[in-house]
C-alpha cells in the first residue's frame, strides 16, 4: 500500500520544482513524481488541490522539557505538536533537568522519540556540564551518541577560551554550534525591550547591545576555529549586519529569525500579559524590518520556532517574574506564508528553503528534499485556509502564545513521515 498525493503544486528547492505535479510515496520512500499518476486499488490517495507540497519542516530549535520539566512539555506532547504544525524533524534543546550533557540523557531522548514515532527528533548536546559554563561536557561521547549540535541555549558561555576549545572540538567533527547571543552581564534585570515601551512599563529593558556583543565575539571565534555557527533567533538590525558582512569573508556562519521576532514589535506588547515576555525580546520596529529584508535577501537563511512552553501559572505571573518564551510549532507555518509571502518577502519556494531545505543543509542530514527516491518527510499545506489562532487547539502542553485570537491565512493540513500520515486536519 502506498500514497498517492493528487494535484498538489510541488515545491522543492533542491530540484526548483514548482508546478502542479503527483507524487507517488511507497512504504518510507518517495517513488514517483509525474504528471496525472494512477493508484492501485491498496493505496491511499491524498488530493492536495490547491494545496502546496513541501518538503517536512525542519525546526533547529525547540525545547521539549523532556526529561524534568514535563509539566511544561514532553517528548510525546512535543512531537504531536510538531506535526500538527509540519515539522518531521526537531532539534531539541539541552536545557532540560538534568541538562543533556552526557550521552545517556541523548540516548533517552533519542529512543523515547522513536517510540512516539510522530516527528524525528535530533537531541543537541550542551557545550558545558550543567549548563554552568564551567567545564566542557563529553562532546566526544555525546558525538557518538549522535548529537547534531551543541548549544548553550538559554545562555552563552562568557569564558570564551573555554567555548573556543569546544569549538574547536566540533569543528573536526562537522557538527555545528547552535549559539544563543547573550551577554548576561549586559543583561541588568531586563525583561522586553529597551526602549519607550520598558520606560511606559517601568521595567528593566534588554538593549540590542546584549545580543550584538555575542554575535561579533562567536563569529571571530567561528573564524578562528573553522566551526561552522548558526545564530539562533536573532532579533536586532545589528545581528544581520553582522552575519552578512561575515559572509561576504567566507566565515562558516548562518543565522535564524522566529516567527514572534518578524511578526510582532515592542509596541505589540500588552501591558500585564506575560506571553509577550521572551529572551530576546520583541524589538523595534526599524529592528523587525531589517529582520525581513535579511531574510528576503538570503542573509538570515532558517525560519525557526524558539518553542518555548511553560504553564498557565507561571505565565500569569507579572513581566518582571514569569519567565521568558512562548510556543511556536504550530502557529510557524501560518505566520510566514501571512507575514512574508502575503507581503511579498519570500514566495513559497522560500519559505520552503528556510523552512525546511537550509535547516537540514545547516546540520548535515539527508532531509529538506522531496525528490524522487528520498525519504518521505512530507507537509501538505493549504495557502487558502484563513483562521483565527487559539491556544485551547494546540497540541503541546504549553498555550502561552501572544498570538491568541490573531487571524491568519495558510494552514498544515497533512504531515508524512517516513511514509506515514501522522496528521491530518
């Protein structure tokens, strides 16, 4: 038995196809790709009319909260998550309790995730035991226990000497740094952005300074190192200065926007609601177009989600004690196609490169790609469909999301993995 999607318009950056074809999957497989293909009486057929066929999404960055923190997530909630917004392969962060440094707690990951069996998960690996940017963690061991990355997420190493010699480490092994820019000692107690919106709330501001800071220092240390980087959820005018001037001189260095990032401004903010709070926060506006142009020109080559959930109490709390983030994965799709296809930055073989094709160049793998005789990680996705978002129709645990009630256009209605329909609309 096999798939046949009918009709669907095929957008694949690795070949460039964008027309109006059937694709033919058999067990895990992409087999065929043509024009009106015939199914046998055992298969399913999937009629994806005016409907957009991408590659899987790829998301280099999620927290999963699995293991210690499940109250907020799981590795089961997450992965269904995942799929509902078209996501067939996640990399989780390490920031879990205890912090994934050793390779046991990747194994665990890695096998829990294959048992759920609803998105591939990739467990990264913290540069530093507990996160405490102290002592490097078993890089060797987690390389072998198959890491994609490292990261520090959450924070940066500041003993740079000692985040030099981890990337000197996974430099020979080909595996990139994921790195999260922030300068804690510029950091002051600040919880949205610096700027007249902090003075209105009376609260501590973050300055674009505590992410600049970083960005330049990790970018001379790529290039020192040969590492390859990757930024994660950049959010300043600077940061995307910083990454094209790095490579136009050849440095190994890619970068990554979040939806909330090139949606939403300090201005956006409402006054007591929490799920406006995220690290980094929401910038200027002069700070959310640069973000946009950097995409539509290439520079900044991921879209990925920071999916960060946390529970309904703690996000009642007020901006100065809830903590950072918000949920991303199922509302990722629906902003890009309404916030920069609708608005002409990128056109769909673009959110598809950024998506799903530049996240699976950046760690190495096999994935972004549905031409024949690949796997069929597959996301078929409906441009037409216009909708308002609500928290109570999430999957993940997590319903903190400053997009409550915000209307959209485009929505995942199929998502196939290894072969498999793991969710249908």
């Amino acid at each position: 038995m096999g798939i046949l999607i009918k009709n669907g318009h095929l957008v694949n950056p690795p070949t460039k196809t964008d027309e109006v074809m059937d694709l033919y999957v058999k067990e895990d497989r992409i087999e065929k790709i043509g024009k009106e293909l015939t199914a046998t009486a055992e298969d399913q057929v999937i009629d994806a009319t005016g409907c957009y066929v991408f590659p899987g999404f790829i998301d280099l960055h999620v927290h999963l909260r699995d293991p210690g923190l499940t109250e907020k997530e799981d590795i089961e909630t997450g992965s269904r998550a995942a799929a509902h917004g078209g996501y067939t392969t996640i990399v989780a962060m390490p920031n879990t309790k205890p912090v994934a440094d050793c390779p046991e707690v990747i194994r665990y990951v890695h096998d829990k995730a294959k048992e759920v069996g609803l998105t591939h998960v990739l467990q990264v690996g913290s540069v530093t035991k507990g996160m405490e940017g102290k002592e490097l963690s078993d890089l060797t061991g987690m390389i072998e226990a198959g890491i994609p990355a490292i990261s520090e997420d959450g924070k940066s190493v500041m003993d740079s000497g000692l985040y030099r010699e981890a990337m000197k480490i996974v430099a020979k092994a080909g595996i990139p740094v994921l790195a999260h820019c922030e300068d804690i000692n510029l950091v002051q107690g600040g919880v949205i952005n610096q700027g007249n919106r902090s003075k209105e709330l009376g609260v501590n501001g973050i300055s674009n300074a505590v992410e600049n800071v970083i960005v330049a220092r990790d970018i001379m240390l790529a290039e020192e190192t040969g590492a390859t980087l990757h930024l994660c959820h950049c959010s300043t005018k600077e940061s995307v200065e910083l990454v094209r001037d790095a490579k136009k001189k050849g440095i190994k260095v890619s970068g990554e926007v979040c939806p909330h990032h090139f949606t939403l401004t300090e201005d956006d903010i409402v006054a007591g609601d929490a799920n406006y709070k995220m690290n980094p926060p929401l910038r200027a506006k002069e700070d959310v177009e640069a973000l946009k142009i950097g995409l539509r020109d290439g520079i900044m080559e991921v879209i990925s989600t920071d999916h960060a959930p946390h529970t309904a109490e703690e996000k009642k709390k007020d901006l100065n004690h809830a903590p950072f983030g918000i949920v991303g994965t199922e509302t990722a799709a629906a902003l890009t196609y309404t916030e920069l296809v609708q608005k002409g930055y990128l056109d769909p073989m673009g959110m598809a490169e950024k998506m799903s094709t530049n996240p699976a160049r950046i760690l190495g793998i096999d994935k972004g790609d549905i031409s024949e005789g690949h796997i069929a990680d597959i996301v078929i996705f409906d441009p037409r469909a216009s909708y308002e978002i609500h928290a109570k129709d999430f999957a993940s645990k997590g319903k903190n999301t400053p997009f409550e009630g915000r209307e959209v256009t485009g929505r995942v209605v199929t998502t196939i993995l290894d072969g498999q329909v793991v969710y249908r609309a």
